[in-house]
C-alpha cells in the first residue's frame, strides 16, 4: 500500500490536483492506495494533461460500466484515450467507443487517427532498469522522514548515476534542495528535468516556483505559460501565474488566470481566495460588465 504522500510525490501531481479529482467524484478519498489505484491515478493525470476535464473521465467511465456489463475499472480493463473533443474513448473487444455518445468511432489513416497515442509493446525491464527503479523507490520512501532528506538526496543522485535522463529524480531532487532553500541546486535539476524531458509540465511549473522564489518574476511568468501550454487544465500553474502578474501589477492578465482556476477548482479554500482576487480586480478596474458578458 502506498500513503497519500507516496501517491503524490511518486505521480508529480499537486495535492489540489487529488482534492478537485475527489471532489468532481472522479476518485474516492482515502489514506492509502494499492499499485492498481496508482495505475489508475496515472491514466487519470495523463488524461487531464490532454486537456480532458475530470468531470468528463467521469462521467465517461459511468458510460463504458453500463455499456460493457462486467467492467468495473474500464481505465484498467479496457484502455482509454482522448479525442479530438477532449472526451475520453474506450477499446473494448477490438472496437473503439466513445461512451458519452454511444458512438463507436473508426480509425483512419495515421494522420488522422482519433487516438493520441499508439500502446508500446510490453518489454521485460533490463537488471540496469530494475536498479534505477530499486534507488529511485528508496528515494520516494527516505522523503517520508524529514530526517532522512540527505539520504534521499542520496538516492536520487545514485539513479542519475545510472540514468542522466531521469526526468523524475531531477523534480524529486529539485523539490528536496528547494524545501532545504538550496534554489540554485533546485533550479539546476528542474532545468535538468526539462532537458530530459521538454513536455513535463511539471518541472516547468517547480522551475515558475524557484524563479518567482528569487525574484525573477518576469522569467516565472514566462514559465509558468509554459506549464500551461502543456497542460491547460493544470490549475495550480494558473494560479501561481495568476499570483505572479498580481506582483508585477498587471491586474487584468492575472483576472484571467483567476478566473481561469476557479473554473477548475470550484469549491476548495484557494478557490475563495481566487474569487475575492476576481472581485478585487473588478471593482478596483471597473470591469463588472466586461465580466457579466464573458
């Protein structure tokens, strides 16, 4: 079983991120979760990183379980990717369904494909790869005991020994120099991160966070676009940018993002703190029609 920390340092996904999924009724609150809840979490981010809103994936995975009696877990048991309407399509006994619609849906040519992604066939891992995941999990493990952060450090730089590339250990080894304010180091790895990987959204937001920690806002800004660019519906990089633009005194840039994030996390505590922004920035600007008609 693994902790909600485990869940969210080893998923890179933020706790607002789990608390909206929880609460569009997309996952289930809990303590504690198996390796097939951690399967089921990754496809979940990796579709709203494509621009599918939670309330969709739900409502679609209701849709495949009363179409395809006997799937419980359609994420798992059947194989889900996204359209070109940002809905969430399902393959089930060779055939491709969108269960929202009840249409099933054809694949043309490879331009044209409606999946955005083709499955890669399955490879045993090599006994390099079993070590890199043996060090890379001691590091997720040593970051539950605050004492424990040098060995973690450890750890990580260990997989980077064997795999230069490890975009995740860069996040995780960022994160840990960033929290010890140690932002020159945390700014190398998640520099590191998006080398290894230019479409991780994540290591573009925690590089927003060092430059706006100090004091390059502009260059944050510049970043934290980034971050959304990859991943529109990534609500916390909307709100960090939102707080960025407060600091440069462009109200109305930040307005959007505010607005932008309330849309996304609708009833959690920075969702209030976003709406009395919105406010704020209306009433200072006079912007109250500009608003009603958008």
């Amino acid at each position: 079983m693994y902790s909600r920390s485990d869940l969210l340092r080893i998923l890179h996904v933020t706790p607002r991120q789990l608390a909206n999924w929880e609460r569009t009724g997309l996952i289930t609150p809990a303590e504690s979760y198996s390796f097939s809840d951690l399967l089921e979490l990754k496809k979940i981010r990796d579709l709203c990183a494509m621009s599918v809103r939670p309330t969709v994936i739900r409502k679609s995975l209701d849709a495949m379980r009363k179409q395809a009696a006997g799937i419980e877990n359609p994420l798992l048991e059947a194989g889900a990717w996204t359209t070109a309407k940002h809905r969430v399509a399902f393959r089930h006994r060779g055939k491709l369904v969108e269960p929202i619609a009840g249409q099933f849906l054809m694949d043309f040519s490879e331009r044209e494909k409606v999946v955005t992604s083709t499955p890669v066939p399955r490879q045993e891992p090599t006994p390099r790869e079993h070590e890199v995941a043996a060090w890379f999990a001691r590091g997720v493990s040593l970051e539950e005991d605050p004492g424990a952060h040098a060995e973690a450090i450890a750890a990580y730089l260990k997989v980077l020994d064997l795999e230069p590339a490890h975009a995740a250990a860069h996040i995780n080894l960022g994160t840990l120099y960033y929290n010890r304010q140690e932002f020159g180091l945390a700014e190398k790895h998640y520099r590191q991160a998006i080398e290894s990987d230019s479409r991780y959204a994540l290591a573009y937001f925690d590089l927003g966070n060092v430059l706006d920690e100090t004091g390059r806002v502009h260059e944050a800004v510049m970043t934290y676009k980034t971050a959304i660019q990859l991943a529109p519906t990534y609500a916390d990089a909307h709100y960090n940018l939102a707080l960025a633009y407060e600091k440069l005194r462009e109200a109305r840039k930040a307005l959007k993002h505010w607005q932008a994030y309330v849309k996304l996390d609708t009833s959690g505590p920075w969702s209030v703190h976003a709406r009395s922004q919105i406010k704020r920035i209306l009433q200072a600007d006079g912007l109250k029609l500009v608003y009603k008609r958008a």
